[in-house]
C-alpha cells in the first residue's frame, strides 16, 4: 500500500477542485485499507454484539454507497428499484446484512470497493470544476461536490466504527490494525 | 441548531478554496452535535468497555485537536509542552481520559468545541488559498489544506464511534440520537 499524501492540492488528470476532492477520497480510503488490512473471514464476519454490523458489511456497505453515488452524480438519476434491491442488505446494514454477508475473504470487499472507485476517478476525470457545483438534477439542495465528500465522510465515519471493532477482535486483530499517525496527537480507540 | 447546507461550494468572508474547507469543517460538526444532542452527564461519561472512551472525552478531544491544528497552521509551530500537558488526556485518550474526562454537562464539551471553532474561522478568514497549500514550516510533509480536512476527518472518525456508542446506551438515549439522512442510503449504525 503506498503511503498517503498528507497534502491538499489539485491532482494531474483532473480539473483544480476535482483533483482536491479526489485527494481526500484517496486519503480516505487509504485509512479504510489500512484498518483492515490482513483480517480474516472470521474477524470480517464478526459481530461484536446483537446489533452490530460486522466489518465486512461495512466493506460492502461503503462499496455500494460508492455505486449510488454514481447514479445520482455521473448519471443525475436516483438508483432504480432493481439497482437499490441489488445492492441491499450492504445499503441498509442491520438484521439482513447480519444473515446474508458473510462468508467472503478480504479480498471479495477490496475488489468491490476498487472496481466502485474505478468508475467514481473516470468519472471524475471526466469531468470539471463547473460541473461539480451545480445542483444535482436527481437531488437539487446537494452539489456533487457534497455529495463526493460525502462519500468519504460516511466511509470516514464507518472507518470509526472498523476500528473500534478490530481492537476488540483480540490480539491478532488489533495488532495489524495499528494505525501509523502522522499528525501531532496519538490516541487509543 | 441550522439545517446544514448538502452543497460544498465558495462561502462568503473566504477565499474560494478556504470556503469548500470551511463547509467541511461545518458539516463534519453539525453532525457531531446532531449525534450528541441532549445527551446527560451519566450518558457523556458512559464506558461501553473497559478500553472504550467515553462520549464526553471523544468531544474533549475533538476540541484539543483542533487547537493543536491552530499551533501547526495559524502559528506555524508544534504545540509547546505546556500545551500539550494541558490538552491531556483528551488527546491521547485511552486511562487517563477515562479517569479525569467526568462529570462535565454537554453544554462544557460544547463551549470548548465552540471556543476552538471560532478561532479557526478567524484564522481561515484572514488567510487566503495560497497559504492553504504550502508546506507547513512545522510539519513540510503537511499542508494546511490536508491539516484542516484532517479535522473534519478525525472528527468524522469520532463521530461514527459517537454514534455507535450512543446507539447502545439504552431507549433514552438511542431514541434522540437518530441521525436524518438526506442521502440515498439508510442504515442502521
């Protein structure tokens, strides 16, 4: 995994403001990466407690939000009754996401989340500054400039939660689950 | 507490690029004052576990932190060590924060969030984009533009704890954390 950039800035291949939101979507995902890194089918598919989301639901979940955005941003529509229905229970998380997603290696929720984040940097790369702001046709009070920061913010928020999961999975999972920190303050989860 | 704005866009009394920042930084809190609203000294001082911070040292810290961003971007210094030994324990969290982080009302953690935040929007009114992405003289892998996104983004990190915690501190205060969503997922935390 490379290191991540600890800079704001525009981005090659992209328009100025694109490039500074797909800086903090890489940051972002770089940190989810990193807080599963090396987990099992086990650790991914446990659940702390009766209503916890395992860490492999959150995976899925991320994933999939990726993909609604893509609807509403690159396509201005909301998903369809189909595309919603394929991408539940990871959309809704709770009691079905509970029963149905589990069983996959690590390596099944990376995928989904790379083949998601292909499409969101074309897409981006596609497009520019002008367009991020306007009003979203499908959503008119958000731009999608919001709504791509808000992308990462729910993953950022779900990172939160990955984490506080691992470090109670026992000693090997909290183990390769240390986070390196570069900013000036050092903390327990 | 204002609905929040779903657009990132430029803000009035910011250089463009400033403003995106500043309607981060505004959402990352709206949420987290959403997700702690009403909540009482018994619920803020709450220890799922005995590793787990509680509600009220997960603000605190969110306070601390951002005043330790002041120091590295407004004043271009790391925090001295009398300042760091003043932000403790709600900066590394962990014992010592479970230990002395008690017994303060929401509105303490709240007028500590509020006095940190009003600094850094005077600080990121009277500066403009240029200075936003040069290289930090305290930390040159870091610009000022990564150190306040990640604010947000350490707070976000929070957040989602703050929530998952919340969630599990029985019906009274489950019932008035409930987050509504403007986005096109709905989820159980």
């Amino acid at each position: 995994m490379e290191p991540p950039s600890y800079r704001i800035e525009p981005l090659p291949g992209y328009t100025p403001i694109i490039g500074r939101l797909v800086g903090i979507l890489r940051y972002a995902r770089y940190t989810t990466l990193k807080a599963v890194d090396g987990l099992t089918v086990a650790e991914l598919d446990h659940l702390h407690d009766q209503s916890s989301n395992s860490i492999g639901s959150l995976l899925a979940h991320i994933a999939v939000v990726e993909r609604s955005y893509h609807c509403l941003t690159f396509e201005e529509r909301r998903p369809s009754t189909q595309e919603h229905a394929s991408w539940e229970p990871a959309l809704t998380l709770g009691a079905e996401a509970r029963r149905l997603l589990r069983n996959k290696p690590l390596d099944h929720y990376l995928h989904e989340l790379q083949e998601a984040r292909t499409l969101t940097l074309q897409g981006l790369a596609d497009r520019d500054d002008a367009w991020l702001e306007r009003s979203l046709s499908a959503a008119p009070a958000m731009n999608a400039h919001w709504a791509w920061f808000h992308q990462a913010e729910d993953e950022i928020n779900h990172r939160g939660q990955i984490r506080w999961l691992r470090s109670r999975l026992g000693s090997v999972g909290a183990a390769a689950g240390g986070q390196r920190r570069a900013v000036p303050h050092n903390e327990e989860m």
